[in-house]
C-alpha cells in the first residue's frame, strides 16, 4: 500500500502535488521554506516540532494579534499551508511515532547538522528500511560529506564560504553581505527541485534517496561569472558596487525622485535611448558609438553617465518607465513599498492574503505560475501540535488511550 492510499482521509490539498506527504522537520527558513513551496503546489505538508522548543522562528517579528497572543508573520509567511505537530525524538515513543509516520510518508525534510539524525536513530539507512520509496531531503551548512559536512552553519555561512560576499559592496571597502538571507533561500530552492527530481525517479523505481543540499554549494551556484573568470583568467572576482564586470551602461542612475536600474548597453538600445531623450545625434557620437567604447571605465564615468543622468535627473521614477515603456530596459529602483502596491505584482498574485491572528495579512505569493493550476488557497501556520490527533490518529493509527498517553510522557 502507498503512502497515498494509506492516508487517505487526511485532509488533501488541491494541486499538481495533491496525494503527497511530506514531514517536515527543519526550522526557521532552510527547510520550511522548501516545504512551503510544495505545499502551495498541493502536498499535504506535516510540520514537526519539539514539544518542548518549537520552531524558535516562531519568536521572529514582525508579530500580529493581541499583546497576549501574538503570532509571528515571519514563520506565518514560510509555514502557512501546513500541518503541525509535536514529536520528542530523545524519547523512545517519540523515535517510534515519527518511524510509523514514515510508513505512510513521501518526503521527508530535515535541516539538522549532518549525523544528527544518525545519532538518534532515525538516519536515512533506518526510514529507508522502512520506507523504500523515502525520499530523504537533508539541507545543510557544508552537505553530508567533505572535511566540512560537521561544521555548524547559518545563512551567513553560505554566503561567506560560497564566496558571495566577497564579490558584494563597492570597491575599496569592506565586502557586504547580501541583504537577504539568499543562502537559506538557495538552499531551499534546490532542496525542491532535487525532491521532486527524486520523487520522479522513485515513481519509475520504487526507491526513494537522499537529496543532498549544501547552502555553500547554493550560494556557489550564484556567483555568475566568478568561477570561470578564476579557472579561465586566475582573475579574482571583487565588490563592484552597482557596476557590471562586462557591460556599461548598466546599473544605477539618479532621477528627479529615486534611482532607476538602465541596461541600454547594446547598440540597438543606445541608439533607442538617444532617441527617447531628443538627442537622437549622441548614438553617433564617435566618443560613445559603440559598445566597446561605452564599456570603457573612463569614458562611462566620465561622458555615459553624466548624459544619462542629466536625462534622467528631469523625470520621476515613474515617469521614466513610462517614457521606455517596451522599447529599452529601465525599470525603478523601488522599496518594498512599492513593490508591495505595484499593479504588475498585484496582476500576478504576488501579494496573497493569508490568515493570521484572526485577520489576514499580505505575504508574499507563490511565483510558480502552473496553467493547469487554480487559484491557491492560502491557510494559516499551524500551532505546536495543532494537529496532533489528527495526523496521528490518520497516519500512525494511535487510538484516543494511546494519545492521552503519548501526550503526558513528553512524546509529543
């Protein structure tokens, strides 16, 4: 029997993922943002927690609600949509629960340091037993093997061993961290992408696998041309503040009210732009007519960017994207304000409401835009073992004594 036919009953989501189970055991963002996006995309998405230490992004503001019983729309925002519910696994009882719901699960995610879950008898040699079909989706700082797999690690981590921060700031200054948590982002990303490629796989196999996800190796894959400006030219990449390591112009540039991103560094769109602002003439310039010329340092601080900011310091923001309209890259440099009530981000669904509090609040959306999917619908996070009864009583065939039981020894 399947883990779908075996939790039928369960409450099912709608979507291409409809009938899969997945325990999600990981906390804060490397990990429960993964299981977030499967479960937006339909997977019935079980949160697991210690009863006694939940999700500490649980304390992450901003917080909704009374002063007595505030929520967090942060763990709001990366655990809506699922299912939540408590397992001691120091306990016997608890080691055993999570075994029976591994029966009847598809995916399981966890985001301990590599050999944790080893030493609690729970590693993936154990649930595979269990489950074949398993599929076992691990997110850490440095991946489960190599001289650093041990190692703790945090978003910072990935993004300082992965070599992004070194490249980002401006140059002769200190290197900045990106302002995001993108290591914990990557990582979750990837961590989706190789969970559905393993669970195609165990589709056609009937064996599951572990997906094995580095925030190091994420961040890595993000550094663009870095890699193969080292391996082929020994050069090393450095901040570059708003400019770009082989095209000008292209980054930032002051207007009336802001700054703009503009990208017009082809022939083609030089020549549009020269155009747009009435001086149709400066495209022949022989300073600044073609691509080459315009990538030289000197010649872009000195002629490009001046010419474009005396265009552009004449106009607002908004005024200047409607002025390129389609014709050239330009686009505003905006708050998230502004992105929040900007009308493409609306006609794109990507500020969704979801119930948080007693009220609903806007979050960010769901960006896999599927034609065979309809709208979204978009839950609460669940509390610490909301669905405690339910899932064990649908999944691991724990009776209501059993619960009782269960409950008062610590083991969920």
């Amino acid at each position: 029997m399947t883990a779908k036919t075996q939790s039928e009953g369960l409450e099912e989501r709608a979507g291409p993922l409809k009938g899969l189970t997945v325990l999600d055991i990981t906390r804060v963002v490397a990990g429960p943002f993964c299981s977030m996006l499967l479960a937006d995309l339909g997977a019935t998405v079980i949160k697991v927690e210690h009863p006694g230490d939940p999700d500490y992004a649980r304390s992450f503001p901003p917080f909704v609600g009374p002063d007595d019983a505030q929520l967090s729309a942060f763990f709001t925002q990366y655990n809506r949509n699922k299912l939540g519910i408590t397992l001691n696994f120091k306990s016997a009882e608890g080691k055993e629960l999570l075994k029976k719901l591994v029966r009847n699960t598809d995916i399981l995610v966890e985001n301990f340091r590599p050999g944790t879950m080893d030493k609690l008898g729970l590693g993936y040699e154990v649930l595979q037993q269990i489950n074949p079909r398993l599929i076992y989706t691990a997110i850490s700082g440095f991946g489960r093997t190599g001289p650093n797999s041990s190692k703790p690690a945090y978003d910072n981590t990935g993004q300082a061993a992965g070599g992004l921060w070194s490249m980002n700031g401006y140059p002769d200054m200190p290197p900045v961290r990106v302002g995001t948590i993108i290591g914990d982002l990557a990582a979750s990303l990837y961590a989706a992408i190789g969970t559905l490629a393993a669970l195609r796989e165990a589709e056609k196999t009937g064996r599951g696998q572990v997906v094995d996800v580095s925030q190091q190796d994420s961040v890595l894959t993000l550094t663009e041309h870095a890699v193969v400006r080292y391996t082929s030219k020994q050069e090393i990449a450095s901040p570059l503040g708003n400019d770009h390591p082989f095209v000008r112009p292209y980054g930032q540039f002051r207007c009336k009210d802001g700054y703009v991103f503009f990208g017009g560094y082809t022939d083609k769109f030089w020549a549009i732009t020269c155009a747009l602002f009435g001086e149709p003439d400066k495209a022949k310039d022989p300073a600044i007519d073609t691509m080459e010329k315009r990538f030289d340092h000197k010649v872009a601080e000195t002629i490009v960017k001046p010419l474009l900011e005396g265009w552009f310091g004449k106009y607002t923001k908004a005024e200047l994207e409607e002025m390129a309209g389609d014709k050239v890259p330009l686009s505003a440099i905006k708050n998230i304000a502004e992105v929040v009530e900007d009308p493409h981000i609306a006609a794109r669904n990507m500020i969704v409401n979801v119930p948080i509090a007693g009220r609903l609040l806007g979050m960010f959306g769901q960006p896999i835009k599927l034609s065979g999917l309809a709208d979204i619908a978009f839950e609460k996070a669940p509390a610490p073992g909301e669905h405690n009864e339910l899932v064990l009583a649908r999944l691991a065939g724990v009776t209501p004594e059993e619960f009782a039981r269960l409950k008062s020894s610590g083991a969920i």
